[in-house]
C-alpha cells in the first residue's frame, strides 16, 4: 500500500554495479568470441595443411610413375632401332611427345657417344655450353645404372644457356641390353621445369607455387608460384628417384587466420564471425532494451512520487476497499480525519473504525447494497463519520468502482468530503440572514413611523372628542333639559372609544407583529391570509397617495409551504416598491392607472424546476404577482436591481430586492420581474404548494 510503502531504495548505489556487470559480460563474450574465432582458424589451417601435403605427395608420385612410364618407352626404343642410323628417328618422335625431355643419347659401354638427338623445343640448349662440361654428373649416373642394371638418376645441375638464361637439368641413365649383352647405355637429359610443368597434376596446381628445391632450400625449379605478398601454406614431398632424391615444394595462399581481414576467410572462420557479430548485435539490443527499460522506471518512479505527493497534498479523504469490504488504502487526509494511522486502517473489514455505534446498522445496510453490484449515486451520499476521540462529523461520500488493468472490479474507490466547515458557514450565513432580515423589518418600520403616527392620529383624535362628548353628557344638569341621562347615546359613545381603541390596537399588533422576530418555521399558509396581513401596513401608504390596491386570488389555489413572517416581508417589500413607483399624480389620477394588484394564481412550472411539458409536474406551485403602473425599470436600474445596498430613493436602504430573492430561493422558488401593461413592473415570484 502507497501510505504504508517504505521507502524506495537509494538508486545512485545501483548504477555502478550494473554498469559494472554489463562491462564484464561484454569482456566475457568479447573474449568467448575471440577464443572461438582463433580456434576455428587454427583448425582451418591445421585441415588446410594436411590437405596441401596430400597433394604435395600425390604429386610426387605422379612424377614418379611418369618417369617409371618414361622408362618403359625408352626401353622400347631398342626394340624397334637396332642401328645407331635408325634410331634417331624414333628418338626424335620421343623428344617430339615429351617436352621434358631435352636430350637424348646412345653411348657405348666405355660412355663414349654413339649417337644423339636434342629436343626441337630449345634449338640452341648446348649452343653455349658444351656438352662434355655435363660428363662427370652422366658417367656417375651410368656407373649406377651398371651396378644396379636399372635406370639411374644424376644430381640435378644448372645449365646455362645464351642471354644469361639457364636451366636445371638431371640426367637419367639406362643401361641397354640386347641379345642379354650390355649394348651400352641410354641417357635421358631432363629438364626439371618441364618435369614439373609436363607430368604434374594441373588440376592440383590451380593457385598454387609448384617448385623442385634442393636441401637445402634453394630453388632449383619453379613452374608456378603464389602471387602476391600474402602468407603462404608449404607441404614438402620426397621424389625419391633411383641414385638422387629431389625435393617437392607446394605452396598455397594461406586462407586461414592470414586472411582474417580479407572478404571471406573461410566457411567456418565466417560462421564464428557472423555468429559473433550477431551475439554483439543481440548484446547491443538487449543494452539498448535494458535503457529503455531503466528510463521508463525512471518516469514511473518520477510518475508515482508525482502521485504520491498529489495524494498527500490532497485535502479530500481517499479510501479504497476490495470486493470484501477491507481497507486497502487510504491516504494522510483520509487518516487525519478520522484521526488513526494507516497502519490502524488498511486491512480493516466491517464495521468500519469511524462507524459511529448507534449507526452501524445503517451503514451495514449500505454496504450489502454496495457489495450486490448496484451503483450507488455518482453525486456521492451524505454521511456522519467518528474520530478517534469520539466526535463525529458530517463527510460527503463519492464512490466510483476500482477496475484494474484487465478490467475487472475489485472493489471501491472513495473520495470523502469533511463537511464540518462548511456546516458552520452555512449556520453562520443563515444566523447573518435573519439577522439582516430583522434590520430591514425595523427599518421599514422606522421608515413608516411617521405614517403610523399619522394613522393612530385618527383613532386617538376620535377616541378624546367622544370622551369629551361623554364628559359633556355626564356634565349636563339633569333635568335642566328634559328627560334623565340619555343612557342610549351615553352607551354609544363609549362604544366608538372602545372601536376606535381596538382599531389603533390593531394598528399597533401589525407592527409588533411585522417586526417580532421568530424562529424559521414551515408552515402551510394560504395565500389569502398572507395578503390580509400585509393590507393595514399597506394601506396607510397607498391611501396617502390615492393608489387603490386590488387582490385578485384564483379559485382553488392551495396553500403555500413558506415561512410566513418571511413571505409577508417579501410582499409587503414588493407591493412598497410598486406604491413607491407611483408618485402623486404620476400616473395621473384621471387614467384609472393608479391601481396596485396583488395577484395569486396556481402555476405549474417555475423558472428554476426541471419538469418539461411532456413530464407530468412532480409540484404544484403557486405564483404571486405585484403589478404597478409607475415608472418602470430603466436599464440602469436593471443592471443592479438585485445589488444588495443599491437604491434610487433618498430614503431607501436597498436591501429589499436582494433580501426578496435570498427568501424565495430559499423556499426553493424564483423571483422575476418584466415590464406590465400599459406602464409600470410586475415582479412575480412563486412558491412550491403544500
Ligand atoms: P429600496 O426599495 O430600499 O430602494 P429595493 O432593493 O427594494 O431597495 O429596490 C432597489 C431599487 O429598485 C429601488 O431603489 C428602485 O429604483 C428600483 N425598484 C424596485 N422596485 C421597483 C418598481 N416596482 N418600479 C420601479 N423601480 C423599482
């Protein structure tokens, strides 16, 4: 619960250490990947090498199998030429069909020449060099081949040829037999450049360096090699001829970690990358998600502290309760008004902590029809809370349902008003009202002093000549004119005093009544009785002016539900306004205008009631309407007809308009006023029927 929530944890703390983490799992993989590309590298170059040297010794086996192929045309050369005359034809076809070879040469057994053939390919092979320069190297080959009786190779040696050119050549010795004699020997001069270029796979060499070396690295021969300054793979292989060995040097670019900045290294070397780039892409995501995370629960921190602090600032109670009816959460303005902590309120059932004792029944009615599902009135109820100390206090109720994410109710949510301030006002307000309202009663009655003095002047005056006709009466001499005392009119005169005292006692009731003041009372009143009451007071004034006052009330008016002292105010205020409206003479006595009609009627609707003409009217009301034939209202006065203290009369206090509407609003009427016909202001106001 958010009133009882501890304290969120210190965030700053958090940061590093995750930063902390993140660096260390992006080391981790960073070197995780690292390993694996190496690896696969390594295990590339190890499979690469295995591959070039299996090449490199099939390619020297098929060198070898060539010159075992060799060898065996060669032998057949003797068989088809028994003379020197007629081998070098069958000899030249040889060199013809086989570029790698350059020479060849029949010598006896004591290795003197008998005869030769060079190649048609290199005219000018021994052109610069004699041939006799090669001996030693043939007569230890030919010494071989005698020992053995089978071909036998020379050590390779450089020839050199015009133009600073030169070639390696080896030379092959084959003893001849014929007839089971030694018949000599035959000597095939190779070149080793066209051993390589004529015998080897080429299918192998696709890309690759193909070299003859000597032990001790030099090259001897080169058919092709690695362009570029690339780093290379070499595989070896031992051509192991009868009497010489010579070495065989494959080279391939290498494809391996070499290349690894190169398009694509290799299959495997390029899975490892892609996967490694696509764990850092995920990386990069998952640290790009991991902000955005972090930055929403900033705002929903922010959001809820924002929240938070609103609540707290709130001087509205709120109060929340799940489906059962337990507290779930209340906030400090809820707690300070009932004076107990949350700790004291959240997980509360029912009765309630500030149900007030006597009115737990009520409010457990309540509740049942809360928790049956029926809506309770949006514009909230009126209530009466308990404090902790034991007071109550008037609150006002707003509840709404709690629905959360997926829409379901869970319970209630309560905003609680205190009315106990705004109780006290009212009383304050209605106590000033009244008092206000009994102001004006004296001040009415004190501007109509001099009109009541004028009014007991009548009676009064009446009242002294017939007690001094009486005292005349009683002074006469009896006898002195005929009969005894005239009982008859003695008794008449003191019957006038008596009247004309009860009519200057009425007089004086209607002021004493006017102004006492009494407590606000409803009461059922009928219209009629209001307007006698108000007649007398009226009357002294309307008469000084010769204005004739008219009532007019309809048949079957109801009674009014009003406070009466109240409502006669009301008329008599009005009906004042309207005597006052109309001066001497204006309107002029001669137009039959100088009338004041106080009207009654029954009416169905008034200005503020909500009833429409298609709905039957849930009231009956009843309008009074106070017409004058004066002046009128110009727009001025309009404007601030019902200002409190706004007045045109010298006399006049101008509360009376104001003070009018405060009443019948409070009976729940209207009061309003138009132009009347031909001349003058009706102000009509109405009040609900009893
Ligand atoms: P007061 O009567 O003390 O002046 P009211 O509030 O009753 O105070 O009236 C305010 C003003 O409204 C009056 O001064 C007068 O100018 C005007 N007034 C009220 N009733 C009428 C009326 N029937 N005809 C013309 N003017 C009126």
């Amino acid at each position: 619960m958010l009133a009882a929530a501890p304290g969120d944890p210190p965030r700053g703390g958090l940061r590093p250490r995750r930063r902390l983490l993140w660096g260390a799992l992006l080391l981790l993989v960073l070197a995780l990947l690292g390993v694996l590309a190496y690896l696969a590298a390594e295990y590339e170059e190890v499979r690469d090498q295995s591959a070039l040297e299996a090449d490199a010794e099939a390619l020297a086996s098929d060198l070898r199998s060539a010159l075992v192929r060799n060898v065996q045309t060669l032998q057949s050369l003797y068989s088809i030429a028994a003379s020197p005359g007629a081998w070098s034809a069958p000899a030249g076809e040889v060199l013809a069909e086989h570029r790698e070879i350059v020479r060849l040469e029949w010598r006896d057994n004591s290795r003197a020449l008998i005869a030769h053939r060079d190649t048609p390919y290199l005219a000018d092979l021994f052109s610069y060099l004699d041939r006799s320069q090669a001996l030693p190297d043939m007569r230890q080959a030919c010494d071989n081949a005698q020992r053995s009786s089978g071909p036998s190779y020379s050590p390779s040696y450089f020839w050199p040829m015009n133009g600073g050119l030169g070639l390696e050549l080896m030379d092959m010795c084959l003893p001849v037999v014929r007839n089971g004699k030694p018949a000599g020997f035959l000597v095939a001069t190779y070149s080793l450049p066209g051993l390589l270029a004529e015998l080897g796979n080429k299918n192998l060499l696709r890309g690759r360096g193909l070299a003859f070396i000597d032990t001790d690295g030099t090259r001897l021969a080169l058919y092709s090699s690695v362009s570029g300054s690339r780093r290379t793979q070499v595989a070896r292989a031992l051509l192991d001829l009868p009497g010489h060995t010579i070495l065989l040097r494959l080279e391939s670019p290498r494809l391996g970690t070499g290349a690894a900045f190169g398009l694509l290294p290799n299959v495997l070397t390029a899975v490892v990358g892609a996967l490694s780039l696509a764990l850092l892409a995920v990386l990069g995501l998952l640290g790009r998600d991991m902000r955005l995370r972090q930055r929403a629960e900033h705002e929903l921190g922010d959001a809820l502290a924002f929240r938070k602090a609103m609540e707290n600032s709130l001087v509205t109670g709120l109060r929340a309760r799940d489906m059962s009816g337990r507290i779930t959460y209340v906030n400090p303005a809820f707690c300070q008004m009932v004076g107990l902590p949350p700790e004291q309120l959240i997980g509360t059932g029912l009765p309630a902590p500030w149900w007030p004792p006597e009115l737990v029944d009520e409010y457990q009615q309540r509740q049942a029809v809360r928790l049956a599902g029926q809506t309770l009135p949006r514009e909230g109820y009126e209530s009466v809370f308990q404090r902790s100390d034991g007071t109550r206090f008037p609150v006002l109720i707003i509840e709404a349902p709690l629905i959360d994410a997926q829409g379901t109710q869970t319970g209630f949510m309560s905003a609680i008003l205190d009315l106990s301030e705004q109780r006290r006002i009212e009383d304050l307000n209605r106590a000033s009202q009244e008092r206000l309202q009994a102001t004006a009663r004296l001040a009415t009655v004190g501007e109509m002093a001099s009109l009541l003095s004028h009014e007991l002047n009548q009676p009064l005056a009446a009242i002294a000549s017939y007690a001094s006709g009486t005292l005349n009466l009683l002074d006469e001499p009896p006898g002195a004119s005929g009969p005894a005392l005239p009982s008859g009119e003695l008794r008449q005169a003191i019957q006038r005093i008596g009247e004309q005292a009860e009519r200057a006692g009425r007089v004086i009731k209607s002021v004493a009544d006017f102004v006492r003041r009494r407590e606000q009372v409803r009461e059922a009143v009928a219209p009629a009785s209001l307007i006698d009451a108000i007649l007398p007071l009226l009357g002294l004034q309307a008469k000084k002016q010769g204005i004739r006052v008219q009532t007019q009330i309809a048949p079957g008016c109801p009674p009014v539900l009003c406070d009466r002292t109240m409502v006669e105010q009301v008329l008599l205020n009005l009906a004042r306004n309207g005597v006052q409206a109309m001066p001497a003479s204006d309107p002029p006595a001669a137009s039959g205008l100088r009338v004041l009609t106080l009207a009654v009627s029954r009416t169905r609707l008034h200005a503020s009631d909500d009833d429409t003409p298609a709905t039957p009217p849930r009231k009956v009301w009843v309008e009074f309407a106070v017409t004058d034939h004066g002046h009128g209202l110009s727009e001025a006065v309009r404007q601030q007809l019902f200002t409190p203290f706004f007045t045109t009369k010298a006399e006049g206090m101008g509360l009376g308009l104001s003070l009018c509407r405060t009443v019948i609003e409070q009976h729940g009427g209207a009061l309003t006023y138009e132009p009347a016909l031909p001349r003058g202001t009706v102000f009509r106001f109405t009040l609900p029927g009893a």
